[in-house]
C-alpha cells in the first residue's frame, strides 16, 4: 500500500492516482507546507519531517513496515525476492537503513521518452552516507531528521547484513547492495532539474536562491554506469500501460533553457 502526501502539488495527481485509490492501492493526504522558527530564529520549512511524523503516528497500527521514501528514490530488490519476504529477517529489529545510490542526468539534457530506471543509468561512483529507512512504526519514538529515526528503548536500525546503523556511521563503511537497493534520482535531466529549482526556489525544502553552478555539478554524477533496475522495465510498463509518451512542462522555452546552461 502507499500512503501519499501531498505537499501542494499543483498538476492534480489524483487524476492518475484516481484508479489506484479505487483500488484500495493508494492513500493520499493533502499535507500543505509547514514552517517552525529554527534554533538561530530563521524560518525553517518542516513539512518533509511532519509528513513523516504524521504517516508514522496515524498508520502505526495498520502498517507493520513503513518505508520513508521520497517520490525520486527507488528501493527494489537485487535478487528480484518481494521486499515483504526479505523484511521478515528483520522484523526483531526496529528498522532497516538503506544507503543512497546517487543518479545523475546521464547526460539527459531533456527528459528521455522513457521509464526513469531505463533513462538514467549513470549514478556517482562512492554511495552517500545519507539513509534512508523501513521502519516498523509501532517501534518508533520520533525522528531526529528525515534520515535518521528514534527507536524505543531496545531497538535500532541495521543495514541489509544487520549492522547498527546511524547518521553517525563512518563514512567509509563497507556498503552492501546484495538484498536491497535504494536509487536516488536526484536531478533527472537537466530540464528537470532546473525547473525543480526554479519553481520552487529550493531544493529538498531549504529555500535559497537558484544557482547554474548547482544544476552543472549536480548534473554531473554520472561516474559510472548501473542498469542493476533495468530487469523491471518490462513488467512496470506491462502495469502502467506505458507506451513512451513523455509528460513534459510547455509553458518553459526548451531554448531559452539550452542558452542558459550552455555547454555542458
């Protein structure tokens, strides 16, 4: 099941989600913006931390494993085994973490005719040491961030080879990718990603003022290649009824784009 929270989307979602909530597949909640005064007396936006507060608190017992992704990060596994079979190796603990694989445009200056995990198979090289976590939420006190969880007193998050894990774990761990996967999509094309800054004047909630050295550095993440995901397509196109039409924005000049991020 999914549980989808909708921060203000503006391209009516529930259109396409629509058969899926008929379903019983999808539960979506409109979740507006939330904003707190930080500790240095700025305005912080809290809604991604809420949200997951929220899901964790209202579906605690309805949902014996919840995984905290967001909309461009993919968690599948490697081995082609149902995540819930996998899980059940770790159900005495209170949650799995799982390392980012990083993609870039791969080279995508437009977003390709294309399901993403067939369109964007450059990532960088090193995984980061950002997790993400399936938690069990009955075993959950809080969160410190959106990426690191407060468990109850004798419980904690593992990786998939059932090591403790926290935001504190050292940089050069040996990550493992033999169960689980998690890829982080993070900038898509180029096109993409500058209208992900440019409408919102942010990026992943911390608002600041767009700038083209981002959107290069970012964009370039493409260390090496990884078609790991590529063994989905044909059954995700089979279930979407995909047939390579690409959604694309048109109210943005695709010219005045390529002028402005020159060559690349």
């Amino acid at each position: 099941h999914f549980f989808l929270y909708n921060n203000n989307s503006t391209d009516s979602p529930e259109e396409e989600l629509n058969p899926y909530i008929k379903l019983g597949i999808v539960t979506m909640r409109f979740f507006p913006s939330q904003y707190r005064i930080a500790y240095d007396g700025t305005v912080e936006n809290f809604s991604q931390k809420a949200a997951l507060l929220d899901a964790l608190t209202r579906y605690r017992c309805t949902a014996k494993w919840i995984a905290l992704l967001d909309m461009d990060e993919f968690v599948f596994s490697a081995s082609n085994t149902q995540l819930p079979a996998l899980l059940r190796r770790y159900e005495h603990y209170g949650g799995l973490s799982l390392a980012w694989l990083r993609f870039g445009t791969s080279n995508n200056v437009l977003p390709p005719a294309a399901l993403t995990i067939e369109g964007y198979t450059y990532r960088m090289e090193r995984p980061t040491n950002n997790f993400k976590n399936i938690v069990q939420p009955a075993r959950v006190s809080g969160l410190i961030d959106v990426h690191d969880i407060l468990y109850h007193s004798g419980y904690y998050s593992v990786d998939e080879r059932q090591r403790p894990i926290s935001m504190h774990t050292n940089q050069n761990v040996d990550h493992s990718f033999e169960l689980f996967r998690l890829h982080h999509y993070f900038t898509r094309s180029y096109l993409d990603w500058f209208l992900r800054v440019y409408d919102r004047g942010s990026v992943s909630g911390a608002y600041r003022k767009f700038k083209l050295n981002d959107l290069k550095h970012y964009g370039r993440a493409n260390e090496m290649y990884d078609a790991s995901a590529q063994f989905l397509a044909k059954e995700l196109k089979r279930r979407m009824n995909f047939n390579g039409t690409e959604w694309r924005r048109r109210y943005f000049s695709y010219g005045a784009f390529l002028s402005m991020i020159g060559p690349t």
